[in-house]
C-alpha cells in the first residue's frame, strides 16, 4: 500500500464508505490534504489516528492523559493491594 493514499483507497484501508473517508476529512476528524478535486491521506497519520482512538476508548482520555504526565507519582501495586484489602 503507498505512503499516501486517495479517499477510496484510505475507504478500503479503513474498511468504511468513501463519504465517510470525505465527511470526517471535511470536519478534521481525519487528517488528509484536499489537492485539487481529491483526497489524500498519508496512512501513517490513520495509523496513528486509529491507535489514538483505540487507546482512548481503552483507557478514556483522563487516563491517558495521566499516563502522559511526567510528574505523576506511581504506587506500587503491592500498596494498591493491601489498601484495597485484597
């Protein structure tokens, strides 16, 4: 597949509808570069896109978030443990 892909083409990658692909495009849903009459899409940025909104659902965005900062002071889970009585 090439680095940098048109509507159909980031379609059948994402397994949705080519309106899908152009509707989220339209509303910065989804990165791509209108250039002329079409769509491109570079599939490292719907690679990227697609395990952001993976982790996000996994973990929400307040998790991830805490993960992200450098200054949060983990407990080790031995503590978490024996305060949770278990």
């Amino acid at each position: 597949m090439p680095d940098v892909l048109t509507a159909p083409e980031a379609a059948d990658y994402l397994r949705t509808s080519v309106d899908a692909v152009k509707r989220l495009a339209r509303q910065g849903r989804i990165p791509g570069a209108k250039i002329g009459r079409g769509w491109r899409f570079r599939k490292a940025d719907l690679d990227e896109l697609f395990a952001e909104n993976v982790l996000d659902r996994i973990l929400g965005r307040e998790a991830k978030a805490v993960l992200a900062d450098p200054d949060t002071e983990w407990v080790p889970l031995e503590q978490v443990k024996k305060e949770l009585g278990l």
